[in-house]
C-alpha cells in the first residue's frame, strides 16, 4: 500500500491507497514543526493500530510539504518505520505538466500536485482553489500546463486578525450566518468574513475564467473547501482529497525510480 503525505502549514493530510489505486483510509493532523521523526512515527503507529493496519503493508511513501523542516523529519520517520527513503516532490520529479511560471522553483509542491490531479480527473482548462491556510488559485490550461495563479489570505487568517487588531472586536466562531444584514457585531463579523469570502472566491474564478479564455472547470479543494464551496457560485466540484489523489498520481509516474 502507498502512503502519502499532504504537509501544510496548518495541517498534515495523511492518505493510505491499496493495490487498486482506491484510498482506503486518511486522516487530518495538526502540523507541529517541533515533533521529532520518532514523535511522528509514534503517532502513525497509533493511526495503524486503530485501523488495523501493519507497518509492514506499507510498500512506498510520497510526500509533498510546504514545511521545509518536516521534510527531514518524516523522511528520517520512514526511513526507521519502512527502511526506506520516499519520494518527494520537487525538483527531479516526473509530473506530466510543464510549469509557465517565472521561476518554477517558487511554486509550492502543494500546487503542483492539485495542478496535476485536477488536470488527470477533470480535464482542462479548470482553475484550482485550495483553502488551505492561505488561499491559492491555480489556473491549468486546456494542455494541462500549470499557468500560474493567485495567493490570497485564508479566512482563517483573515478572521484571526480582525481580532487582533480591532479593539473592539472578538474572536468569533466561523459559521454562516442565516441573513447578511447582521443585528449584532458577532453576526456582522460572520456576513462579512463568510459571505466577503465567497464573493472574493467567486470574483477571482471569474476573472481566472476570462484570461483562460473559455469556461473553465472550478475545483475546490483543503479543508474547508465545503465551507465556502456549498454556497459559491463558481465552483464546480468539491475534491476534498485532491492533493492526497494528486501525490498517487505523481507516485505512479515515479515508482519505477531507483
């Protein structure tokens, strides 16, 4: 079975595939920079246990991280785990799309991989947001040529500092709110950051849309890709497991590596 690891800044999406390709179980962790790669296999060994899986039906590991440090760690964790090294996504990586950014070495592995599932399950040309910790917009021609995009803040980060720096202000509870016009701040705070959101989501879509010069496919994906992606109008499909698809993808093109 193939493990794959999905390393963002707020979360580690972990996925487990079989022999047919299907994924079989995954979980959400938190991303903690500071465990050590015995602490990470520690917890893995716990994920196994309660589903019933041996360490040894692991056969191969992919990861791809937007946290430089955990690469060392997670790859020092199979090698002492699996007694081998994973593939990881970067630089000498098979991944069927040519990168049209100006220096493609900007480009976080994370979207690179959304870029190359999106293309593999939905065809081209499609526009890839992934809500993450920031928000990121990818746009993939109709070839699959991964184009470029655009970074926003992700309304996690958006909400937290409205907090901090409106005085008057407090930490609120993301929910959608049933009305837009709000009748006290909390309310008020929700309108604006949940429905704000999903308009600047749409806004962005559209606009991917137009430059890309047809109508493209609109993918969600990351964790609260439900969240906003229920109430938008731009999105097409919500792909939760996107990313973790993607590394099976890019694994494939690979696993032949020495």
């Amino acid at each position: 079975m193939l493990l794959a690891f999905d390393v963002g800044n707020t979360n580690i999406v972990i996925g487990i595939y079989g022999d047919d390709n299907q994924l079989k179980v995954n979980w959400r962790i938190s991303t903690e920079r500071q465990k050590t790669a015995d602490e990470y296999g520690m917890l893995l060994k716990q994920l196994f246990d309660f589903n019933q899986i041996e360490l040894t039906d692991i056969s191969d590991v992919i990861i791809s991280s937007v946290v430089p440090p955990l690469i060392t760690a997670l790859s020092e964790m199979c090698e002492s785990y699996f007694g081998f090294q994973p593939v990881l996504v970067g630089p000498g990586v098979k991944t069927g799309i040519a990168i049209k950014y100006d220096n493609p070495r900007e480009v976080g592995a994370d979207r690179i991989v959304n870029a190359v599932a999106a293309y593999k399950k939905y065809g081209g040309p499609c526009v890839v947001v992934d809500f993450g910790t920031a928000t990121t917009f990818c746009a993939v021609s109709e070839k699959g040529d991964y184009l470029g995009g655009a970074i926003a803040p992700g309304i996690n980060i958006s909400t937290e500092a409205l907090f901090q720096k409106a005085a008057k202000l407090p930490r609120i509870q993301l929910v959608k709110p049933e009305t837009i016009i709000g009748k006290n701040t909390v309310v008020s705070m929700q309108a604006g950051i949940v429905y704000g959101y999903i308009s600047q989501v749409d806004g962005i879509v559209k606009r991917m849309r137009q430059e890309l010069g047809g109508d493209a496919i609109a993918i969600a994906t990351g964790g609260l890709a439900s969240f906003i992606g229920e109430e938008s109008e731009a999105i097409d499909y919500i792909d939760e497991m996107l990313t973790v698809d993607g590394l099976r993808i890019i694994y494939e093109m690979n696993r032949n590596r020495s």
